[in-house]
C-alpha cells in the first residue's frame, strides 16, 4: 500500500508521537532502560559521479553480494531474486535500481547508503554495517556502491508526456537495438494494476514502458521497452508463483495452479483515428466499440498478432494481420519493435494510420513469472501517437513575411527620426 | 547611477522588471497559490505596462524625459550598434514568434469532461430498479453509525485505496496510472457537492455507466455493482462523508431534481 508522505499533513510533534506509538508494536523496544547509540552517518564523499568513483561502486556491488539479488544490471533479476520472502513469508521482488523514484527508503544518494547501512526491516535487504565493522570495505566504498546505484536510475523520475511523436525516417529500423534508435525522442507511461474487472490484480510487476516511434513514407516502427525480471516461462520462477497465488484471496480469484506463463505486451488503437472526442472503452474497449490491437508473446518472440479485442476477455485475431515483432531480453528488460504498413487493405477493423493527427494509443503488459496472464496485468489509460510530418516550406514564408515587415517599419521609424532631427537644426 | 534611478525612463523600465519579478517568482511562493501560467503574464504585464504608461505620460516634463532615452537610441551617432542591435533583436523575436504561431504540432486533443454529469432519475442496480431522485441514504435510519461506518472503512480500504489513497485524496499508488485522476473526496468540489444518492449513483455504475458527456471511455471506475451489494456501497458512502468531515447535500423539500445534480465543467 502507498505510504503518503506525512510531512505536509502532521507536526512534527505529532509524527514523533505517531512514532512512539508504533514502537510499542514490537518486543524489540519493551525494555526503555536500554540506550541504543544511533548509528552517526557520515557525509557522502565527492566526485560520486565520475567514472572511477563508479567503477569502485560497481566493483564492491558485485563483491558484497548486491547482484545475487539485484541482478548484473541492477533490475532485480539476480538468481536469488525469485526465492525472496519478506518477514510475513509473502514473495517479494528485489528492487529494480533503475528506478529509484520507487524506492521504499528514498531514491538519492543519501537515502541508499542509509538503506546500506540498516537495510530495510520486515524485507530481505540486510544490513551491510557490520562489513565495515570486519574492514572488508571502508565507509566511503560503501558511498561509492550507494552512488553506483543511483547512476543506474536518470537523473529525474521521467514525467509523462501525452504525445508520441513518431518523427519521418528514410528507412525503419526493424531490431530493436538498431542504433538509428538512439536518436529519437522516448516517451515513459506508467502501467498500473488491472483493478476494474474481475479478476483483478493489485500488484502488477511492470511499472511503465518506454516507448520510440518512426515512421517512414508508408510504413511505422514502435519500439516499446520495459523492465521484466525474468524471461518467462522460465522454470526457476515457478516456485515464486505459486507463492503468489497462494496470496490472492478467493473471493475475487479462483483457485488456480502455477503455470509457465509467458510475458507479454499489447500495443492498443482505436479501429480508425476518431474525429470528435469519444474513443472507445480504455480496458480494451467493448462489444460495441471494438479496439485494434497488437499483441505480443514470449512464447513466440518474432511474430505479433494483430486483432480486435471487444472488451477485457474477448480479443478476435485478423486473418492478414501484418504486425511484424522482433524482441529482444537483456538482463531484465525486454525491448520489442512492432512495425505494419502505414496503410491497410481492411480500412474497417485495422487501423489505417495518417501523419500529423493524435491516434490514441495505450499499452498493456504482463509478466508471466509474477503469475499474470489474462485480466491479471498492468494497464495504462489512453494516450497518443503523432506521425510527424516534414516542415512544408510554406510554414517559413509567413515569419520571413513578418521579419521583413518588421524591419522595414523599424528602420523606416529610424528614419523618420533623423530626417526630423536633421530638418530642426 | 543616481540619475538612472531618477529617470522615468528607467524607472519605467524596473517598475515593469520588478512586476515581472513578482508574477513570475513570488506569487508561487505565497501559501495556496500556484505558478502562473504563461497567458496570465501577459495579462499582468499589459496591465503593468498601461499603468506604467498611464503615469509617465500624465506629466508632460515627464513625458519629454520619458521619450528622451528612445530618441536618443534613434538619433545618435555614437549609438548606432545599440540601434542596429535592438532592431536585428525585435526582427528576430517577431520571427520567432510568427514560426512558433503558424509550425503545426500535433498536441492531445482537448478533454472537455463534466465532472458531475446529471445522473438518471432511476437505475437497475443487479436486476432491481432503484429510484434515485429523492433517495436518502436508508444506513442512516438503521441504528448506531459506528458500524457502518467501520463496514465501509473495511470495504474502502480493501477496494478504493489503490487509487483514492489512504488520504481519500485521490492520491493512491495507482492513482498517476490514470486519466482522469481519481476523485479527490478531501476537495470541496466533490462529495461535499453532491447528494448520497449521486455518490451511490457514481459507485454502483462507475465508468462505463457515465453519460457521453463525462467521456465513459476514460475513467477507470469499476462499476462496483459487479462486486459490492447495496448496503455494502452505502456503508462506503457513510465512510466517505464521514472520514472527510463533509456534509452531504439534502433534497429540497419540494423533491426538485436540480438539487442533485451538482454540475460543473473542469
């Protein structure tokens, strides 16, 4: 459940009492004649961003053990990550460091090396305090490790912008790690949990996807990556979600047994760009108003389906869909390029896409090793996509019109000024 | 550097700086206010530079001093760069300007949104058709509060916290996944606003029970009917109402429907 921030909403007084109040919960605080020494944190040493203050980080973060959880790259899919339990025995995922505005202890620098030097009770993040104590690093390789893990995440939580603008390419880059990709703007759109039809699921596993789009004369890439901690199916998972299911409770689930489920993606369109306000149903639209879907499997890694879904359990494949897919996973993050013609033989049910209008778009996705498949996945409302159009040459004759106008009545003003000046004296 | 201060001119000039000073960076400051956008500038500006006019030309030794500065930059030899300057810059900004007006970018399309659309006079709520027009909240007749109220603090917390937030501020986890946001019900522009029976209305049918003019295909409201049972959405709409302190608006005497039909475009 989401802490809110009490910061704004109660005293200080009052948080210290709050504070008292939930130390009487534990055991741990019975005895008030013990005097505990805080620990005394030091400050962060400088230079946290260069690249030799993060190669010591990366180094102690492979040799204190950050990786067997945390994962090679820091997205939570290191071996151990799918046996992790917290203190009530429920599966819990290892943090992905990518995105530190998640962060149950706080996302700066300060923040992690806190969470380093404590760990963070009721989970199996431990205390790495006493491996200072033991000298097998000193405190400020500890910072570097804390700094080393904030440089995983970009410098500010991404904010979303409602408008993909999917710019004119000469050629359309098909694989997702094409390196015409790095030039083109990227867009971020949190999912959240499905918790509007039954069965509903409260915690999704991917939070967002990062979306590129091109186009070319007559065809369109859409390029959506995400972090996964695991390619599902993959058996080392199964126990985790079995764990899972074993948390769901039954008035809203049926009893269902762990299954190899794959991960999986669905790019969402109305059938045709709308003219006035009214698009279809969000959630996969309805039996009256239909949505153009691509959907993407693991299962099946190069193919996409393309299909029209009337509603959340309902989804029809086109016969000539031509959705072509090509995905990739690296270290807990898939990256998968859909691309189709720009126009459409079947005008009726697949979208024919045009330049320089606001097509909505949404995205749904699915992380099979977290136990999600069917309504039990991550969602997102509707936003856009805009195929830019090349700047027509008109669109420069009006400014150059006004610079010239402007101008000349300056310096006509100019003139005047001095022609008058001149004739007094 | 005196006489610049006791020139009209130039103390035209800082009266409309320290203006856009004020706008810009200490009316967001002030408790309860927000960063003003670009347009209302403007407007603030326009009304600064009219004042600031206003007063320069209401003397006319004044008014003389005033224009001397803009002459001089007209005139004067020794001031020839800074005339070419300001000239090269206005062209510049006015070509800026025009490219900026006529460049064509594709933006989201505007989402004009009744927030409180009227609702139906009668519903069928799970097969049972339910006359909302006058309706009371029948918890309210049934005994001590405490236990309804408990009942819809359960419900609410098992079901409505992931977007409503533990605040009912609209606030949840979810909350930012979604567009529009979910209610705020702390906000003077929502429950305290409305009827029980609207609230009722707005739980059971969510969503997808919206008129047109609420954009349906939006919200993110489940249309609660599919899980919850009458009393179990009115209980929640007694824990609303008395979490946040508010009051519910009353049915006039005479049973007039525009009394709940709140109303209000975002």
């Amino acid at each position: 459940m989401a802490m809110p921030g009490w910061k704004t909403r109660l005293t200080d007084r009052q948080r210290r009492d709050v504070l008292a109040y939930i130390k009487t919960f534990s055991s741990f605080f019975a005895d008030t004649t013990q005097r505990p020494e805080p620990i005394k944190f030091s400050s962060a040493p400088g230079g946290g961003s260069n690249a030799e203050a993060l190669k010591v980080g990366r180094q102690f973060y492979d040799s204190i053990g950050c990786r067997k959880c945390h994962g090679d790259q820091g997205r939570g899919d290191g071996p151990s990550a799918p046996t992790l339990k917290d203190d009530a025995q429920h599966p819990i995922f290892a943090a992905n460091l990518h995105e530190n505005w998640r962060f149950n202890g706080g996302g700066t620098v300060e923040d992690i090396y806190h969470r380093l030097r404590t760990g963070l009770d009721g989970t199996p993040m431990p205390s790495f305090s006493d491996l200072i104590d033991n000298k097998f690093l000193t405190d400020e390789q500890l910072w570097r490790v804390a700094q080393y893990v904030r440089s995983l995440s970009p410098k500010e939580a991404p904010v979303v912008r409602d408008v993909i603008h999917a710019p004119l390419a000469k050629t359309l880059p098909h694989a997702p790690d094409d390196s015409a990709w790095t030039a083109v703007d990227v867009y971020w759109f949190p999912l959240v949990g499905q918790v509007i039809r039954k069965e509903r699921w409260f915690a999704p596993a991917v939070t967002g996807v990062w979306v590129k789009a091109v186009h070319t004369a007559d065809s369109i890439a859409v390029r959506v990556v995400w972090d996964d901690r695991s390619e599902s199916p993959d058996t080392a998972w199964l126990g985790y979600i079995g764990r899972v299911l074993a948390t769901l409770d039954s008035d809203d689930s049926t009893r269902e047994q762990p299954a190899l489920w794959p991960d999986q993606l669905t790019v969402q369109f109305p059938v045709s760009i709308p003219t006035g306000m009214e698009r279809p149903y969000f959630l996969m639209g309805s039996s009256s108003a239909p949505v153009y879907q691509w959907r993407w499997t693991s299962s099946a890694r190069g193919t996409a389906t393309a299909g029209l879904a009337r509603g959340i359990d309902r989804f029809d494949p086109l016969a000539n869909g031509g959705v072509n897919a090509q995905a990739v996973f690296d270290h807990g993050q898939w990256r998968v390029v859909f691309s189709r013609a720009l126009a459409s033989a079947d005008t009726a049910s697949q979208l024919p896409f045009r330049t320089g209008r606001a097509i909505p778009v949404a995205f749904f996705a699915w992380d099979g090793s977290n136990g999600e498949h069917g309504t039990r996945m991550a969602v997102s409302t509707w936003y856009f996509l805009a195929l830019d159009e090349p700047v027509p040459a008109r669109v420069f004759i009006s400014p150059v019109l006004a610079m010239v106008l402007t101008l000349g009545l300056g310096m006509l003003v100019v003139w005047r000024a001095q022609q008058k000046t001149s004739y007094r004296r | 550097m005196r006489d610049y201060i006791k020139h009209p001119f130039w103390q035209a000039v800082g009266l409309l700086l320290i203006a856009y000073l004020v706008i810009v960076f200490v009316i967001p400051l002030l408790p309860g206010s927000a960063i003003v956008p670009k347009s209302v500038v403007l407007q603030y500006m326009a009304t600064v530079l009219v004042g600031v006019l206003i007063w320069v030309s209401d003397d006319e030794a004044r008014w003389t001093r005033f224009k001397e500065p803009l002459h001089e930059v007209l005139i004067q030899p020794r001031l020839k760069l800074v005339r070419n300057g300001l000239l090269a810059a206005v062209t510049l900004i006015v070509g800026c300007l025009t490219y900026s007006q006529v460049k064509a970018s594709v933006a989201a399309p505007p989402n004009l949104r009744s927030i409180h659309p009227a609702p139906p006079s009668q519903i069928t709520f799970r097969g049972t058709t339910i006359t909302l027009v006058g309706l009371e909240n029948p918890l309210r007749k049934q005994g001590e509060m405490a236990p309804h109220v408990a009942e819809g603090r359960r419900i609410y917390y098992q079901n409505c916290v992931p977007c409503h937030g533990d605040h009912l501020d609209g606030q949840g986890h979810f909350a930012s996944g979604f567009n529009p946001l979910p209610a705020n019900f702390q906000d003077n522009g929502t429950i305290a606003q409305l009827t029980e029976s609207f609230v009722f209305w707005r739980i059971a049918k969510g969503g997808p029970g919206l008129p047109r003019e609420g954009t349906p295909w939006n919200s993110a409201m489940p249309a609660w009917e599919d899980f919850l049972t009458e009393n179990e959405i009115w209980s929640v709409v007694l824990f609303l109402y008395d979490q946040t302190g508010w009051k519910p608006r009353t049915w006039e005497v005479t049973g007039s429907q525009e009394s709940g039909a709140g109303g209000g475009h975002e």
